[in-house]
C-alpha cells in the first residue's frame, strides 16, 4: 500500500502473543530487519521473507523490501519499506508439494505402467514400472520425450494414439 495502511496493519498486529520469525520458526531479530538494516547500516534488502507467528498457531507470512533514502551529501535522512503479505502464495505452494506427493504415491502403486504428458509426448512423470520396462530411470524419464523411447514404427503408432486421446479426451489402451 503506497499510504503505508498496510505496513501500519502489519505492525499494529504485532503484539504480545505474536512474535517474527524465520521461515523455519527461529526468531527473527529486530536488528535484521529490513527497514532497521537500511536506517542504521544504508544496506538496501530485497526478498526478505518473515514470518508473523501468533500463538495461536497463525502464521503471516510477508515478502519484505527495504532501502535508504539519501540526501545530496549521501547521508541517509529516511528509508522506505515496502511489505507484502505472501500468505496465501505459501499456502498454495504447500499445496502444491501435497498435490504432487499424493501424485507420486498414486503412481507409484500402480502394477502397471504409468506415464504423464504433455501433449507433445514431453513426460511430465512417471512410475518406477515404466521407466524399468523402457530400460531409464525416472529421473532420466521426466522432461525427455517418451517417443525417443521406442522404435520408428512404434513411435508412428503411438503419435496416433496421443491424438486420437487429445482429439476424444478419452483414454487409450495401447497394445503394440
């Protein structure tokens, strides 16, 4: 927020049952602090990620920037920071982790092979019965394309079979 609500939000909720921290819980000390760095060191902090922690468990989490502002002797008369509540991207990149975890154990328990791809045949993931039978690893498998996995006349076949899936959005059960 240009005015500063924001940053008057963010102090105001700081209180006695909460606390700054770290990213990974430790306390964040008041010296470190951006806005602290740029008045009393002219350090200028970009990407500073803090923590709100309440009590109750809450967590804030905010993207912190910070500089001088100097006079025309370079001396520092004021400094501005800028703070951004990252809250909801944390949340959603936790969730995402999650996701592709709960993926990875679906796939991995399959009996059966197991690829997922782009359109384009570009292997986004697969299960370890696949890359086995394909004579790779996983992590040789994720990012290559599957169809430099088999033979010519394979790879013909199975290019149909990809369009036809794109073309229906119906599932294709390939036997070559």
């Amino acid at each position: 927020d240009i005015m500063g609500n924001a940053l008057a939000g963010a102090r105001s909720s700081l209180s006695a049952d909460s606390r700054l921290c770290r990213m990974d819980g430790a306390p964040f000390p008041l010296e470190e602090m951006p806005l602290i760095r740029a008045v009393q060191a002219g350090e200028t902090t970009t990407g500073a990620e803090v923590c709100l922690c309440q009590d109750d468990g809450s967590k804030t989490f905010l993207l912190i920037a910070a500089s001088p502002i100097r006079d025309e002797s370079g001396h520092i008369t004021s400094a501005v920071e800028i703070v951004q509540d990252i809250t909801d991207l944390k949340q959603m990149a936790q969730a995402m982790r999650e996701s592709e975890n709960t993926s990875r154990v679906l796939m991995d328990t399959l009996s059966e092979s197991a690829v997922l791809t782009d359109t384009f045949g570009n292997v986004l993931a697969s299960n370890e019965i696949a890359a086995k039978r394909l004579g790779t690893t996983v992590a040789q498998l994720v990012g290559s394309s599957l169809f430099d996995f088999f033979p010519p006349d394979l790879v013909v076949r199975r290019k149909a079979y990809l369009a036809q899936v794109l073309e229906t959005c119906q599932p294709v059960h390939a036997v070559d």
